[in-house]
C-alpha cells in the first residue's frame, strides 16, 4: 500500500470513528486535496523541488510554467554566448554561398576552423596543435550544424550545403534566430549524437533540471561527480551514467559558455575536472520557485 493509500485509509477510519459519512463526493474532494498537497510539496530526490514543479521542468521546459525560464535577449547579449556566436556564423555564411562538403559529408576545414575561432577552446586543438582540424573531432561546430539542420534552415542537396527559404527568414530577424538556436540546443539536439554511450535519455532528458542544480551549487567548484549523482537521484535510468558528465558539463553547457571547467589537480591521480557556474546563467535564464524569481 502506497502512502498515499495508507493516509486515504487513515481519513477513512477516522471520519467513521468520528460518525461522519462518506459519501463519494466527500471522498473525491478529499483524494483532490490530498493530490494537490502531494503534487506541491518538496521532495528530496528532486533537490527540494515538488513533484508538479518537476513535471514543468518535464513537459514545460524553460517556459513560464517552469522553476528555468529562458530569456528574452537582445543581439549584444546573443553574441556573448559561444555557441549560439557559431551557428549564426554558419548561418550568415550559407547566406553568402552555398558551401561544398567533402566527399563524406562534412564541412569544409577552412569554413570548421573559422567557426571553431568563434567558440570555446576544445582540447584536441589546443593540447595536440593540430594544423587541420574536421568537423567530427569539433564537436561545437558539429552541433552547430546540427542545430541548423534540425530548425531545417539548411539542407544538403549533391553534396552542396545551402540555406533553405526558412533559414533565409531566419536571417531577417537575428534576435528571433539566435532564441531559436538557444532553445533548440538546450530542447531539441539529441546529445547522445556526439558520443558512444548506450543510453540516450541520461543528460537528453530533464535539461532544465541540470541548469537549475547548475544555479543552485554552481557558485562553487564542484567535480562532475557532483551533478551527476543529483541528477541520478532524480531519474533512474540504466546506463553508464558517466555520460552526464560528458554531455551537459563539459560539452553542451561550456559550449553555451554557462560554466567554467578546470582540471583539479589537488585531487588524484586520476585528475578529473571541476566546474562552476559563470555569469551569462543568470543573464540566459530566469530562476524561480513557485511564482517567485530568485
């Protein structure tokens, strides 16, 4: 018997100990409440959030519904944000000329590095000084033409890559453009895409919750471990769980430029990364509980 059950039950015995019937609609308004005090209260395995506050983050991510909303920026503030800098450069780009992919599919090197100046460092440049670098081992630059593809703003026609009549609209307004790229990048991109792990829902699914943990312990440096184990606690999904790590930390949030990443070497051998939360978190997104922005 669930909780839930067993306080029904309770009620129950205490209304006929008391002489009061019941009657089906006393007991359906009873279950109302009952459901509505257990759907608003806090509970531990969601870090303090209630069970309808998780149900937004869910099916309502980063609207007004939810304890994350995105804002509404303005061009300066979209062009601090790396990533979103890098997908409207490819976009502005195809907007110029069509761009020839090799023969297997992938950007171009010269138009890869331009894109990858506009980013975040990655450690296959910076550590190895490769002289060439390729789409599949940028993975910043990878998403950003994924991001374009999935808004179906570019399309790949006999090995040519070209804007499509959305993405030439989508020029036209480049506030609304680079929301749209935000969005997409934090709701729609499978990160599964740019790794070999098995279970792809672990990171993929309740992305507004990894950004208000972030918020919520990021003004200190914390190991991936960290995060990875509250975000475990909350959805339980088979799998290698290490994959958080990789796709929301050191990928998709420092590509968005939302944490800092340094490597602790106070701690180790084996030497593991921390992170912490920068300032454009508050500038990108609105935090809330209940009704009450904090």
């Amino acid at each position: 018997m669930s909780d839930i059950q067993k306080e029904i039950q309770t009620w129950i015995n205490a209304e006929t100990i008391a002489g009061r019937s019941i009657d089906e609609n006393r007991l359906h308004q009873y279950i109302q409440q009952l459901a509505k005090r257990h759907n608003s209260t806090p509970r531990d395995e969601f870090n303090g959030l209630s069970p309808e506050e998780m149900y937004n983050i869910m099916y309502h991510p980063f609207s007004s519904q939810c304890v994350v909303e995105l804002n509404q920026l303005e061009k300066e503030q979209y062009e601090r944000i790396p990533l979103v800098r890098q997908t409207l450069f490819l976009l502005k780009t195809l907007s110029e000329k069509e761009l020839k992919l090799t023969s297997l599919g992938w950007l171009p090197s010269k138009i890869v590095a331009e894109t990858y100046r506009l980013g975040q460092p990655e450690w296959i440049v910076e550590e190895y000084g490769a002289k060439r670098i390729f789409e599949y081992d940028i993975h910043s630059v990878w998403m950003a033409r994924s991001i374009l593809e999935l808004l179906r703003w570019i399309k790949t026609r006999k090995g040519m890559l070209s804007l499509t009549a959305k993405g030439k609209k989508a020029l036209s307004d480049i506030d609304m453009a680079a929301n749209e790229i935000l969005r997409c990048s934090l709701t729609g991109i499978n990160l599964h895409t740019f790794d070999g792990y098995d279970e792809d829902r672990i990171g993929n699914l309740g992305m507004a919750y990894s950004v208000w943990l972030l918020n919520k312990y990021g003004s200190e440096w914390h190991f991936g471990d960290f995060y990875r184990h509250l975000y475990e606690k909350a959805f339980h999904f088979p799998g290698n769980y290490d994959a958080y790590e990789t796709r929301v930390l050191s990928r998709l949030f420092y590509w968005l430029g939302i944490v800092e990443q340094r490597l602790n070497k106070q701690v180790g051998p084996p030497f593991e990364d921390e992170y912490k939360k920068t300032d454009l978190l508050s500038m990108i997104f609105s935090f809330k509980l209940g009704l009450h922005k904090i």
